[in-house]
C-alpha cells in the first residue's frame, strides 16, 4: 500500500481540522489549509469536498466560512479516511475485504503468495483503524508543545511576523532538498501512543 498524494492531503488537511478544533477555531479556510501544508489550492478544493460528501467535514458558505470537522475526531478513524481516498489497503486483490477481486492463482487457498499478502494486509488495517484523527492529533500537539512551537491556528500563530513564515518556507524548502531525515521508532504515532510496541 501506498498513500497517494490525494490521500496524503486528506488526512494532514484533517489533522489541521482537529487542531484547530482543539485550539477552539470554529472553522478554517481552505486557503489557510492549503498554505499551512503548502498544497495546491485548487486540489485541496476537490478533496475537501469529497470528504465533506463521505460527512468527514462541514462547510459555511461566505467571507466567514470555511470548513469544520463534521464528526469528533475520536470517531474518525485513520483507516476509513486512507480507503475513502485511496481504495482497498490489501496490496492485492484477493486478499482485498472491501474490494476482493480473484487473481491468476490456480489454487488461493493454499498460495503462499496471498498468505503473505494478507498478513501485510492485516497489519497495515489493524494499525489504520486502531488509530483515531483525535490519536494523531493528540500526538502532533504534544510534539509541537514540546518544541514551543506556537500552534496553528491560534493568535500567537497568527501574530508571527511574515518574515518568520517566510523563513520557516525557507527551511521546509532547504530541507527537501537535502537528503531524507532518518526515521526511527520514536518518531512514529503509535510509539508516541503506546511506548515500546510491536505488531
């Protein structure tokens, strides 16, 4: 399995939602979305929209408006929004619960293929729907408290100068340039979640 950017957008643009649920903001523009994660306007646009028609999020039309979670976040689980965007989690079909198609096997009850298959399968779902948005959440604001860093969608965020936003784009940009952070354990939602943990 593989998150696509589309799915990619919907769910940093959902954890944004439940931050700003979190810090008290009512709603947010689909352009402040957009700049904080630096997406594509116009594409988040079209996501937004689908995840409204799934009932993940609301909208008000007007200068005011902007979009909302339409559930709580601890009833929006990880895995539902991953298939709602991208499909079936199974790498191939016939391991699929969702979408199960029939593949080129003679005998599937006894290939070793689909077993392996359906235990990637198994993990990756279990992880995906154990974890709520309110979990991710949780995690991200504990990490960004812990760093000082002022939180989106709060006075003290609004209140940065330009030149700070400008110099924090600077530094996303120069990091995406130079080589991949290495990523360990602990830098994962569930060790944040769970500590010491194993699928």
């Amino acid at each position: 399995m593989r998150l696509s950017k589309k799915g990619e957008y919907a769910l940093r643009s959902l954890i944004n939602l439940g931050i700003a649920t979190e810090v008290g903001r009512k709603l947010v523009q689909v352009s402040e979305l957009a700049d904080s994660e630096q997406l594509p306007v116009k594409f988040l646009e079209q996501i937004m929209q689908e995840l409204k028609d799934a009932g993940l999020v609301a909208s008000v039309r007007g200068k005011f408006g902007g979009y909302r979670l339409a559930r709580a976040p601890r009833t929006i689980k990880i895995g539902e929004v991953v298939r709602l965007i991208d499909g079936p989690l199974a790498p191939i079909g016939c391991v699929s619960q969702s979408a199960y198609e029939k593949c080129t096997c003679p005998d599937e009850t006894h290939c070793g293929l689909r077993m392996l298959m359906l235990d990637v399968r198994n993990a990756i779902a279990g992880i995906l729907d154990r974890y709520t948005l309110a979990d991710v959440v949780e995690v991200t604001l504990r990490k960004l408290r812990r760093d000082q860093i002022p939180l989106p969608f709060t006075p003290e965020a609004e209140n940065a100068s330009s030149s700070a936003r400008v110099s924090a784009r600077l530094a996303r940009k120069l990091a995406g340039r130079s080589a991949a952070p290495h990523l360990t354990e602990a830098d994962g939602v569930l060790h944040q979640l769970l500590g010491d943990y194993s699928i």
